[in-house]
C-alpha cells in the first residue's frame, strides 16, 4: 500500500471514530433533556454534581425559596473554570479558587468572573432528575 492511500483510509477510520461523537453530541446538548442523576441522589447529599453529562458540567439544588423545585446550573467558573460550590446558608454559588459569587440563577454577585453561569431547564420524571440547557 502507498503511503498516500495508507493516510487516507487512516484519516476515514480517524472520522469514522469522531463524527458520530461529535454529531450525537451536538443533538443531546440542545434538543433533549439528558438524566443527570436521581431524586435520590439529591436527598442523600443535598445536590446532584454530574460533570460528566452529555449537556456538560450540572449542578443540581433544591431551590431556596421553594424545596419542591429544582434549580440546576453549569457549575463551571465563567472567571477560569473552576467548580463552583452551592453554598445552602449563605445561598449562593462560591467559586474555591478567586471567590466570585453567584446568585442562584447564574449572575454574577462579585468577583473575577463577568459573565453568569449557564442554567438549565429541570425536570423529573420518576426518580430521575433530567436537564435541558436554557438557550
Ligand atoms: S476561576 Fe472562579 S473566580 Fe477565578
């Protein structure tokens, strides 16, 4: 085989590999509301932290003016990236790494960072706890 053709058919397996992923991806984020854990898992630890969702980092909470409904948000600092923490007596989101401070529907309350955090629309169906970003 030419070293031409060895790199193309290398470069199709390389595609073959990625453009689903990279597609699927694309379509779960913006269209469809993704699990990213359970009711359960909420009660036990008073918050769902899943940075591993299809959709991206979520943080899930109770919300402070009404247990029933739940709040979620991209945990990611919009200052450099670090996960910020629900901080349930003072209520607000608090970055560990520069201090910036978030209310609890993303805006910035005070620090570094400028821009809010993303949210996203909660749902529950059963016991699972689903989200869709807010776009
Ligand atoms: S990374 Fe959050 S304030 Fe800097």
């Amino acid at each position: 085989m030419e070293r031409r053709q060895f790199l193309f058919w290398l470069s199709c397996g390389w595609l073959s590999t990625w453009l689903p992923a990279i597609f699927s991806h694309k379509a779960v984020a913006q269209d469809e509301f993704v699990s990213v854990g359970t009711l359960t898992q909420l009660k036990e630890n008073g918050q769902i932290l899943n940075e591993e969702s299809p959709t991206g980092a979520v943080l899930v909470i109770p919300s402070p003016d009404d247990p029933d409904s739940l709040i979620a948000v991209n945990p990611t600092c919009t200052h450099e990236g670090c996960i910020v923490e629900w901080d349930s007596e003072q209520e607000y989101f608090l970055c560990p790494c520069h201090s910036s401070k978030f209310k609890v529907n993303g805006e910035v309350m005070e620090g570094r960072a400028t821009l809010p955090l993303d949210t996203y629309t909660v749902k529950v169906e059963g016991d699972e706890v689903l989200v869709q970003p807010v776009i």
